[in-house]
C-alpha cells in the first residue's frame, strides 16, 4: 500500500517517470490490489520465459507511470533475486524512467529481499506501530545498513491528540 501510494502519487503531481514494482517474488499481490488481470510479469522476465521488457509492462491512465506486477509467485525466489537479468532489468528501468518504486517482502525473514534492497539506491522502511518489535527493525536496518534507509514509514498509528483539538 506504501509502494502503490507513493508511486501513484509522485506521477500524479509531477511529470516525472515513475515506475512501481512488485518486487514481492513470495507473495505478490499488486496485481490482486489493483485488480489486473493475470499477466506476465517480472518473474516471467527473470526466468526468461518473456524476453522483451515492454512485454511485461503495464500502462496506466497517467502516461508518466507505469506497473510491473510480479506476474506470479516464484519457485525460488532466492536464485530469481541473483539472477543477472535482474541487473539488466533494473538498469533498463533506470534509463527509462525517473522514479523506480520496487515493494518488497519483508527483509529479515527471506534472503531473497535483503539481495533486492542491494540493487536500488535506498530503502525505505514500513513499520507496524505497536506490532513490530523495536530489535526487529534495528536489526532489518542493520541488514540494510543504515546508510542505505532513506527514511522509515511507521504505519497504524493512533491519533493522540486531544478530542477538542481534532477538528482543527
């Protein structure tokens, strides 16, 4: 949802070229969220069952953002995540466009996310308020490493403002 929003709303308040994809090699769900119907997609590039990238790219009604669904889940996601047509994957969409949002499955739990969030410029972190242990997100951090976080997103926070003051 962080990933869709984000992408959504750079292209709708800019000219820029934005990209979103579903990076999410375990359980993808773009393409369930947006409603699409079955497509290739970047796991179909990776295992080069589709070979041109045009192929697995899906255009929207904005004519600066376009969606690269995951396509379907992978069989190993960890050997697809090593792949060097990943490389050139990412470089093409680099060339192409000006903003790439790749969502991601969670990082410590899969290898497979950690080898991702190597190959774009920096992540941004989704926390769950009140879920998600404080270790847990230093040590996802850590794996990152801090120099690669762009900024952390804490998500299903409660309101603590006073009742009277919120209808200001």
């Amino acid at each position: 949802t962080i990933a869709m929003n984000l992408a959504g709303t750079m292209a709708q308040n800019s000219s820029q070229r934005v990209a979103l994809i579903d990076g999410n090699l375990r359980n993808w769900d773009l393409q369930l969220r947006l409603n699409m119907p079955p497509c290739a997609g970047l796991v179909d590039f990776l295992e080069g069952k589709e070979e041109e990238l045009e192929t697995i790219v899906q255009h929207t009604e904005l004519e600066n953002f376009v969606l690269i669904p995951a396509g379907r889940a992978a069989i190993n996601p960890s050997r697809l995540s090593r792949s060097p047509r990943l490389m050139e994957f990412m470089t093409e969409m680099r060339m192409q466009h000006d903003f790439v949002i790749l969502d991601m499955a969670p990082i410590l739990p899969v290898a497979d996310a950690r080898v991702l969030s190597r190959v774009v410029d920096g992540v941004i972190v989704v926390v769950r308020a009140g879920v998600t242990p404080r270790e847990v997100v230093s040590r996802a951090i850590e794996t990152i490493g801090s120099d690669r976080v762009l900024g952390v997103v804490l998500n299903g926070t409660e309101i603590s403002m006073p009742r009277w003051l919120q209808r200001y």
